[in-house]
C-alpha cells in the first residue's frame, strides 16, 4: 500500500478503502451508492487516474457502523402507557 496524502490527509484507492472495511473493491463502491460510505475526493491518484478516496474518513464510517447480524430493520418496543380514566 503506497501512502498517499491529499492536504494533509491520508488517501487511497478504492482496493484500500475496500480494505478498511474488510471487503474488495467492487464491494466498498456499493456501500458508497447504496449504505452511504464515503464517496471519492475530487483528486484522482497521478499514475493511475484511479479515484481516491480518504481513509481517515472511511476508517471513522467503518467504525460507526452496526455489527455482523445487527437487526437494525427491528425497532424496540415502548412501553405501553395505561391511557387515563
């Protein structure tokens, strides 16, 4: 993994944010239209003309994100209120 910074910030390609979250590439552009990942920086990587994107970022997405099998569709219930007489 080559270092990159952007301003000040540590940026890489879609295979190393990809990383980040423990899944491929093709797999992080997916969070990025449909689960609301970080998407590319403007800046697009010298050599490759590859989008890049910004770790610190996607490293703080990865960490609010729920855990494996969290049900996140459930909603608690609350408690019934009796209705005043």
């Amino acid at each position: 993994m080559t270092v990159r910074t952007y301003r000040g910030r540590e940026v890489g390609t879609a295979d190393e944010a990809g990383k980040l979250c423990g899944v491929v590439a093709g797999t992080y552009q997916y969070y990025v239209t449909r689960l609301g990942a970080p998407g590319a920086i403007r800046w697009r990587d010298p050599d490759t003309g590859a989008k890049l994107y910004d770790l610190g970022k996607v490293a703080e997405w990865q960490a609010t994100r729920p855990g494996r099998g969290a049900r996140t569709d459930l909603r608690r219930k609350q408690p019934r209120t009796p209705e005043p007489e």
